[in-house]
C-alpha cells in the first residue's frame, strides 16, 4: 500500500466519532513506526525501540481486539510480543527474563 494512502485512509478513519477499530489501530501503529524515519531523534538506538514497541502493540490489537478473535492465539502472541521486546531490548544490552515466582 502507498503510505500516502495509509495515511489518508487512516485520517479518515480516526476522523469519526466512532470509536477505532483494531484494523485502525493496527493501521496507527504501523504508519506510526514507519515515521520514525523521517524523524531525528537525540538518541538514534530509541528509534527501534519504538518501532519493534509500536509493533508489538500492532499485533497485540489484531491478535486480540479483532471481531472474532479467539482467546485461543493469545499464548502465542504473548510468546512473539515477548519474543519482539526481547530482542529490542537486547539490542540495548538487556534481556527479558521470567520472574521467578
């Protein structure tokens, strides 16, 4: 899709009184973390921070806010989200650990 399009199209949508759908969320955080490139930021390693965390929400929506979406995808997209954020914090330095209970 032509990101001109996608911003547009998701104008349009954020436009309404109506409150977003997934589809739309998902659509925000997408053009959202496209945008990062055109911005200059103090710190360059944030930019993909944000963009993998715009991401993982993304996919969080669809996975789960989507009409018919099933409870049943919810281990694995909590397993990729985790899996994601990782590897962005990883590139930091840092890694996810479970918490020992």
């Amino acid at each position: 899709m032509d990101p001109s399009d996608l911003r547009t199209g998701l104008a349009e949508r954020l436009a309404k009184a109506e409150p977003i759908d997934a589809e739309t969320f998902n659509a925000a955080c997408f053009m959202l973390s496209r945008a990062l490139e055109d911005l200059e930021l103090t710190v360059p390693e944030a930019a993909p921070l944000v963009r993998r965390l715009l991401r993982v929400a993304g996919r969080v929506i669809i996975d789960t806010g989507e009409t018919g979406a099933s409870q049943d995808v919810w281990p694995n997209t909590r397993e990729t989200a985790l899996q994601w954020i990782d590897e962005a914090l990883r590139a930091l330095g840092y890694e996810i650990e479970p918490r020992v209970s």
